[in-house]
C-alpha cells in the first residue's frame, strides 16, 4: 500500500503532473487505509467510492488547461 500520508499535497501534485501518479493510485490507497485503520478508530462515516473513482480517472484524462476535481487545478 502507498504511504499517502508520507507525502504532503504539493508534492503529490507535482507527481501528478509529472505523471509518476496519479489521482486513482491515491484514492486507491486512500481507501485501503480508511478500511486498514476503521477498527482503531472505530469512526462512524460514510465511504462514498464511485464518483470520486469516477472523479479521479477523468482528470487523469482531461487535458493540460482543465481544471481537475482532485489535482488542485
């Protein structure tokens, strides 16, 4: 699993655009660790998957000068 959290924001953006990942790798791994950590934080929340999913693979598709739900634009 990718360690998200060893990588602050800017730095993810910038592998992103760099195309060294991309926004469906982050959400992937972000939902793994939300299932991972559930137990130990025994937290009551709603995991909505399909539209960021869906989200995430078409800014991965959309062109340099649109503006991108999960990448900062």
């Amino acid at each position: 699993m990718k360690d998200l959290y060893a990588d602050s924001l800017g730095e993810l953006r910038e592998l992103m655009r760099a195309k060294k990942d991309s926004p469906s790798e982050d959400l992937e791994a972000s939902l793994t660790r939300s299932k991972a950590t559930e137990p130990a934080n025994n937290a009551c929340i709603t995991v909505c998957k399909d539209e960021p999913r869906e989200a995430a693979k078409l800014s991965e598709y959309a062109g340099p000068e649109t503006p991108k739900k999960l990448s900062g634009s």
